[in-house]
C-alpha cells in the first residue's frame, strides 16, 4: 500500500473517531475519557501509516502530533452548537489538516535521512498545524474557567510537546539534545506564565486565547530562524513587532471597567 493511500486511510479513521466522540454522554468524565481514548487510538493509527520511516525519537515527536490535532479539534467542538452542519463541516476540515500533518511528518521522517526539496513546505505548513492546535487547546482550557494555576498547568502540558516537535523539526536530529529541552521548556514556562497574567485580565476567551498563539508564533518563529542560523535584524523586528501589535490590540480591547 502506498503511503498517500495510508494516509488517507488514517485521516479518515481519524476523521471518523472525532465524529464519535460527539455522540457520547454530555457527562464531564465520559467525554473527555473519549477524548483522551481518541488521542491514544490517533498514535496507534499515526504509528501504522508511518511505521515505514520511523527511527529513534520520531514516535516520540511525530506519531503523538495527529493525536494531538484531533484531541484539540474534539475539545473544541464540545463548546460549539450541536447540528449537523458544523460537524459535517469539521469532520472534512479536520480529515483534510490531518492529512497535511501526516505529510508534513513524511516529509520530516524522510528528510532526517536525505535532502529533499519539500522540507521548506513542510516547515510552513507544520508551523501553521501547531498555531492552529495550540488555539484549539488554548480556547478549551480558558472556556472552563478554571483558576489561574490550572491554567498554568494546562497550558504548560499543552504547549510542551507542540514546542518540542516545532523546533526539532528544523534540525532532524536522532535525539532530543539539552538545547532544544531546554528551549522548549523555557517557552512553555514563558507561556504558562502568559496564562497565569491574562487569567486575570477582563478579556474574553478569544482574546486570551490568541494573545498566548501570539506567544508561540514570536518565540517559535525566533527559535526556528536560530536554529537554521538566520536569525537577522529584520527577522527578529518582524517577529517583535507582531508581538507588540498584538499586545496593544489586547490593551485596547480589555474592557477595565
């Protein structure tokens, strides 16, 4: 079987496993057992169609992100309104981001052993996966409410393994080195205490939820042009700039009174 034709197959089993997910029972425990019981099987089905090139720290890397969108997708469809057209709608959406991730991580399986031309695509479009799921998983976890510490902690748990597989996408390497530990722990402590601060600011969930995306787009898209050695002056003030923006933005919108 070729790859494409695995791929497909698993977007679509994955696709179907968070449409099931929708007919549980609205208790707290049993949805989010599902959830979680969604995330195991999306590792299965990712380890299955990319069994082929796997070596060393990619099952730890890569097979866990496919499970991580659809964990993020589930989450997030919990707080929309039940009809039939919006799961329609993420059920094709969500099958055609899991197929691009499963290519994207082909791409990065292949290319740790050879050069290959797409590696740059692929970067895109695994940073722009890792934008979007972090704001899934960043708008559930302050649509519940929860204190500022859980907030912390989720975020942190969140954010640690999406870092991880964004910067060790760029050098490919067999192992996760200190350095790239360590800057994927320092960003998602950054980001922890992001939450920790606009948890008690009087913005709404968007608003807090894209100011801590905001987090990740600046200090993953600085880390990523360190690590390929092109980090220049213009690169970092572009990256500073869209941070600063966006927090004047979310200054300006808070409501104080």
């Amino acid at each position: 079987m070729s790859k494409r034709r695995k791929f497909v197959i698993a977007s679509f089993l994955l696709a179907l496993g968070l449409l099931s997910t929708q007919f549980v029972t609205v208790e707290f425990v049993y949805r989010y057992l599902a959830i979680l019981g969604l995330f195991g099987v999306g590792y299965l089905i990712s380890a299955w169609a990319l069994f082929e090139d796997l070596k060393g720290v990619e099952w730890l890397v890569l097979v866990p992100m496919p499970g991580l969108f659809a964990a993020g997708v589930a989450l997030f469809y919990f707080l929309l309104p039940e009809a039939l057209v919006s799961r329609l709608v993420i059920f094709l959406v969500f099958g055609l981001g899991a197929y691009a991730l499963y290519l994207t991580s082909n791409i990065y399986s292949v290319a740790a052993i050879r050069t290959i031309q797409l590696l740059r695509a692929a970067h895109a479009v695994g940073f722009l996966l890792t934008l979007v799921t972090s704001l899934l998983f960043y708008n559930s976890i302050f649509s519940f409410k929860f204190p500022f510490y859980i907030n912390a902690l989720a975020v942190f748990g969140v954010s640690l393994p999406l870092m991880i597989n964004g910067l060790w996408s760029i050098k490919l390497e067999q192992t996760l080195t200190k350095q790239l530990l360590l800057y994927g722990l320092v960003c998602s402590l950054v980001l922890s205490e992001i939450a920790v601060a606009i948890s008690f600011w009087p913005v709404t969930v968007w608003i807090a939820s894209l100011f801590l995306v905001a987090g990740v787009y600046v200090m993953l898209g600085l880390l990523q042009h360190h690590l390929q050695e092109r980090l220049f002056k213009k690169t970092f003030r572009d990256y500073v700039s869209v941070g600063v923006f966006v927090l004047l933005v979310t200054l300006v919108v808070t409501k104080w009174r």
